[in-house]
C-alpha cells in the first residue's frame, strides 16, 4: 500500500536515503510523484530477478541484456540492477517543485563522442553496406554528449529534476534514481511495455520533428506528418514490435494512434499496441528485449549492425527502467520506460546522455547529425508545454492512419470472425532470424490454423503431419551459401517442392525458392526497406509491404523448373521484378502478408493458402502480362 506523504516529509526521506532512492513522475498520474526507498543489488540475467514475491522491486536493464536472446552486444559489464523497494510513497507534485530549492549544478564542455561529421559517415555506410545489402531495414545508431556537473550534490540532483519536471512534459516517465555509485536523470517519452490484469501494452515511437525548443507551426507538422520518410519510420518498427507482441498474445495487438507525443525539442508520433497474454512479469520482460525503436529491424540483424558500427559500448542507453508491483488483487502488474533521454551521472559529476536516429534507406547522414542533437537538447532547453492540436493536423493524423492495416486496428474479437475458414488445420512456420514470423502466426490462428514455430537450422526434415509448411522471411542475400540458414532453407524449400507439399514461401524465402525454380535473383538499386508498393493482385489493387534489397526477376515468360512445372508468377508493372509466384502445390510473396503496410491481410493470406491447397495444375500460356498471372513451364 503506497503511503500519501507531504513534500517537506518526502524530502527529508529523501535526506536519510541519498543514494538508495527513486522519484519517478508516470504519465499515468500526473499530480504525483512516486517516491521509492529500496536496498540495490545485482543480478546477471534476468531469470534471477525474482517477480512471484510481493515486494515492489525497480528493475534496471542495462543494453547488453539483450545476449540473453542470444544477440549481439558489445559487452561493457554493466549489470541488471534490481532495488527491492522497502518504502513507497507517493506526493504531490506541485508542493514538491514548490520546496525544492538550493544550488543547481552546470554541465561544463559538453562534446560528443564523435563529431557530426564522423556521425554522418557512419549513417552512410550503414545506408550502402548495411541496408543495401540487405541486413535489414533500420538500424539505430547512437552517439554521446559528454560533459562534467560542477555539483553533483543530492541538493543539485533534486533541482536538476525540479527544473526537468518543469521544461519537459511530454514524458512517459519522468524520473531520478539515486545509487550508490550513479544517478540516472531522464525524461522518456516511451512506455517500453507494462501488464495489467493479463493486458500487455507497448507505445512504439518514432519519427522524429525538431522543435528547437519552440512550438512548431501548424504548416511544420503538416510537413513532417506528410513525410514519407518519418511516416516510413514509424510503420517500421510497429511491424517490429507487433513481433514482439505477437510471441506473447496468441490472438496478436490492436493498434491504437497514430498518435502525436511533443517534447521540448522534438516531436514524435506513436501508436499504442495492447493484447491479452497469459505470460508472467518474467516472460514478458524477456520476450521484449529490447524495443525495435532503439535497435532496429529485423532486431537481431540490428544488434550486429550496432556492435559493428557503433565506436562504443551502450551501458544502460536503450535499456528498461522497470517498475514490478503487487496489483492488489494478489497479483502484480508492471510499468516501465525505455532508458532515453536519460543522464548517466558518475558521482564524480561525469555526464552522458546518449541519443540515437533511425538511419533508412533514404536517410540524409547529416539529417540525422542533427535529429540526435535535438534528442540530447531536451534535458537541457526550455520546454513550452503541449498545445491543443490544429484540426489540420488531427486530418493529417488520419491520412497516416489510413496507410495502416486494417487487420491490425482490429480488436481480437472481430478478427477471429474467419477462424471458421481453416477450422483444425495445421501448419509449421520455418523462422529465419526475423520475427515477422510471429505475426505471421497470429494471421494464421485467426484463420483458425493451429501453429507452430521452428527455426530453419533445427530441421532436418518436413514433418509430415502438417497441411501447411510457411517458409518465413529473413535478412541476408539469398544466394550466400556461407550462411548455414540460407544453405537450410534452400534444402527444405528443394525438398517440399519434390515431395509436392504444400507450402508458403515470404520474403528471403520467395527468393530462394525462386533461385530453385531457375530464377535470377538481382539487388536492387533502390531496397524495398519498409516501402509500401500499390499492384494489381487477383483483379484488384493491393496494397503491399516490402521489406527487400534483394529481387527475383523473370527476364524471359518461360523458365525451366522442373521439381515444379506450371509456375505462375505476378510481376510489378513496368519491371522484371517477381512479387508472387505460385504453383500446384505452393504460393510464395516477396511483399509482408502480416506487415502493418500491407492492407487486407487476411483476405489475402487466405487468397494463397485456399489456392496452395485446392489448386489444380493449370494451362500454360505464353503472354507476359505486367502485374497478372505469367505462367513459368
């Protein structure tokens, strides 16, 4: 039970605790401040931070703990810490920003790590050698502001977080954790994720306008929220984390927003995601390390991209501030934020406040210099506080929810309205590093399939019980035969076409099916990195999302393939490119079924597996036909 105390009482706690304690201000209750008095101690992955017992524990995870999913990290020691919170009150705001007084520190010399230019050089390489050949969408790359506190006294902490209580109110959690060895001060815009009474909820940001410490115009946000590039941004890592959510909420999210979140010098969109799951505080902690939104897409991919090109190790900048709480109905619920817009302050008074751009394929490198700029101003600039919206920009706000799937904006119970469609039916999802799969799995059950996942490398043969193999999408190039994964798909994709069974095939694996039906496979000049692309598709216009650097082409109407003859392929207008191909026994898309770009998800999900399954061989023809049916003998 928390305790109501006074400001004056709270800070004289605090005075008795000044290197054991918390003050965080929720986006959920904006009048008060949570104060937590806790013992810390360390833990070295998060299996061992115990949350089946009643006490209130703040949880905070440093990046490296994203090995623990067996991905990349440069490690830097800095462990998981967990405070067991032996006192928990709560005050009232105002009073407390009232009674705050005393000195409050400066930052002197504040430089990044590395300079602008250095950092654009960076995004570039990324943008050629990384999105360009295909190791995923986006990444986020971060730089650090550096800089020495002339008084790192607890009296100057405490006017630190008056003064960014005061400038900054666009927080999702506003907080100061005082350590024995460090302070954290931060202002996070986003939710990372939280469970209450079995819903589990995530706020993916991005996109990002600077602000300057200004209110942008009306005619600036129309701008941004016409940007195809900060519109691309977002839609990206909600795929991402409807990934993430898919794993635990067997139904899938709906999606809610987009949304607009101002801060002192930036402002961002958002969508909030939330579904029922029956995983514990453990579980679902681990199943989200950590968000797309400061990592990238496909997230393991990311990880390396970042290990590789980032000149130092994270510490806790990406990570999760936590809070786990008894529920008061003999349970527990959990809040958190992921560690952005944070200060890391040694007891020295050593500063860091790292901030990172999303580099897409259409990046401008200097662009992003300056977005991280603007990130790390916030906890050092006047904020003006958020205005009511312009009814031009809430109409803007609609066009880009209109690009959104319809499928994903549905509740659960209206999705599993087609369950009765494959009622009993059973199907294999082969994985290949990306978590597209996950969603993939929820379309399937709401079209009423039973489903399960197994990675490529763990299968040595198709199992024969299922109506349905689905070979998922991935990161890499089709052709490399020095990844073991690739070398495994190939195998099994060859295998179920001379076995006749029937299958799906997306993305990587479209490719690499083509590749053994005879295909050319080419890298594009231009990656479809998170691009929505408008084609004809079975007498109607789709709109599809593509997430691909790579491409098969049908450079003649007539290819041998001789494991499976009277192949069709679907071509974009005016090009080679091969978008579906589909034969007696299987269909394959190099667009996303599941992506949030891609509209009537289900519809056409459906559409392919009715056909796989019923199709019977059909006639030859000769015509090349831009974005119909070209039959491939």
């Amino acid at each position: 039970m928390n305790c109501q105390v006074s400001a004056s009482q709270a800070l004289q706690i605090i005075s008795e605790h000044e290197t054991s304690y918390a003050l965080i201000l929720r986006q959920a209750t904006p009048d008060y401040i949570d104060l937590l008095i806790f013992d810390a101690s360390t833990v070295e992955d998060t299996t061992q931070i115990a949350t089946d017992d009643e006490a209130t524990k703040l949880v905070l995870l440093p990046y490296r703990s994203i090995e623990e999913r067996g991905f990349s990290a440069q490690d830097d020691k800095q462990p998981i810490l967990t405070c067991t919170v032996s006192q928990h009150y709560v005050t009232d705001r105002d009073e407390f920003e009232s009674l705050v007084a005393g000195p409050i520190g400066h930052v002197e010399n504040f430089e990044f790590d590395i300079s602008d230019a250095e950092y654009a050089d960076i995004a570039s390489a990324s943008i050629v050698e990384d999105i360009g050949s295909g190791l995923g969408s986006n990444f986020v790359l971060k730089r650090t502001l550096q800089g020495t506190l002339s008084d790192s006294s607890n009296a100057s902490l405490l006017g630190l977080y008056k003064r960014l209580l005061q400038r900054e109110a666009g927080a999702y959690w506003t907080f100061l954790v005082s350590l024995e060895d460090r302070v954290f001060l931060g202002a996070s815009p986003e939710r990372h994720v939280s469970l209450h009474d079995s819903i589990v909820a995530m706020t993916p940001i991005s996109g990002t306008l600077r602000a300057e410490g200004r209110r942008p115009t009306t005619r600036e946000v129309q701008a941004f929220l016409a940007d195809q590039k900060e519109a691309d941004e977002l839609l990206m890592v909600l795929d991402e984390e409807l990934k993430m959510m898919a794993s635990l909420c067997p139904e899938g999210a709906a999606v809610i927003g987009p949304r607009i979140r101002r801060m002192s010098n930036v402002v961002h969109t958002e969508f909030e995601i939330s579904g029922r799951t029956s995983a514990n505080i453990g579980r679902v902690l681990r199943s989200t390390l950590l968000a797309p939104t400061v990592v990238g897409s496909p997230l393991e991919s990311a990880t390396r991209v970042i290990h590789k090109r980032e000149p130092s190790p994270r510490g806790y900048y990406s990570g999760v501030v936590a809070l786990v709480e008894p529920d008061g109905c003999g349970g527990q619920s959990l809040d958190s934020a992921i560690l952005i817009r944070t200060a890391e302050i040694s007891r020295y008074g050593d500063v860091c406040i790292s901030a990172g751009s999303t580099i897409v394929r259409h990046s401008d490198p200097d662009s992003e210099a300056q977005e991280t700029r603007a990130k790390t101003a916030g906890l050092r600039q006047v904020f003006e506080a958020e205005a009511s919206l312009d009814a031009s920009i809430g109409q803007a706000m609609t066009v880009r929810r209109a690009v959104v799937s319809d499928f994903w904006l549905k509740s659960t119970t209206e999705r599993a309205l087609n369950r009765h469609r494959f009622s009993g039916r059973t199907c294999l999802i082969v994985t290949a590093e990306d978590d597209f799969t996950h969603m993939l799995a929820v379309l399937l059950r709401s079209l009423g399939f039973y489903v399960d996942e197994q990675p490529a490398l763990d299968v040595d043969e198709l199992p024969a019980d299922r109506d349905l193999i689905l070979f998922g999408p991935g990161p890499g190039n089709p052709e490399n035969k020095t990844d073991q994964r690739i070398v495994s798909l190939h195998r099994l994709i060859r295998s179920a076409l001379l076995q006749r069974r029937p299958f799906l095939a997306e993305c990587l694996s479209h490719q690499i099916l083509a590749l053994e039906l005879g295909l050319p496979i080419a890298r594009l000049a231009q990656p479809h990195q998170g691009e929505q692309i408008e084609l004809p598709l079975w007498n109607r216009q789709a709109t599809l999302g593509f997430y691909n650097t790579y491409t098969a082409r049908s450079l003649t109407p007539f290819v041998h393939s001789n494991p499976a003859r009277h192949v069709r392929a679907i071509l974009h207008p005016d090009s080679e490119d091969v978008a579906v191909l589909s034969g007696t026994a299987f269909a394959s898309t190099q667009f996303h079924i599941e992506s949030v770009l891609t509209h009537n998800n289900d519809w056409l999900l459906a559409e392919l597996i009715e056909g796989v399954l019923s199709r019977s061989e059909t006639r030859t023809t000769k015509k090349v036909d831009r974005g119909t049916s070209v039959p491939i003998s």
